[in-house]
C-alpha cells in the first residue's frame, strides 16, 4: 500500500465528515501508533468520527493505478493512488 497517499486521502475524509481539530489529532495520533505496532489496526475515519470507535481497514485488491481498503465495520470503501 502506498500509505503516505492512503493517509491523506483518509484525513481528507475526516474533512468531507466533517471532524473538528481534536478528532483530527486523535485520528492521526492512532494512525501513527498503528504504523509504529505491527497488528494495530489503521483506523477508519468514517467509524472514528460516526461511532466514536477504532475500526480496522483491509486491503482490497487494486484497481488499475487505484490501491483500495474497506472498513471491517461499515464498509466504507477507500481508494487512492497507488504511487
């Protein structure tokens, strides 16, 4: 996964849901932790900012250029460029 444009294209999500600047920071902040803890779940904004919960994302097979996850829990699903 190419997780420098997965991060962004989840924080921009976190923009689109509409989270203040401490769910931002607090999202963030679990993204860091689950990049630094092998077995962490990178966690979705959509459940993070909707349930107030850390929810983990699964990789998707790729669609052409596109890298692709989905939420175990709402199955929202993401893409971004696969760099």
């Amino acid at each position: 996964m190419a997780l420098e444009a997965m991060r962004a294209a989840l924080r921009a999500r976190l923009d689109e849901l509409g989270a203040q600047d401490p769910q931002k920071a607090a999202w963030l902040a679990l993204w860091d932790e689950a990049r630094a803890r092998p077995g962490e779940p990178l966690p979705c904004p959509v459940c993070f900012v909707q349930l107030n919960q850390v929810s983990r994302l699964v990789a998707l097979r790729h669609v052409g250029e596109l890298a692709r996850a989905r939420c175990e829990v709402c199955r929202t699903e993401f893409e971004w460029p696969d760099d």
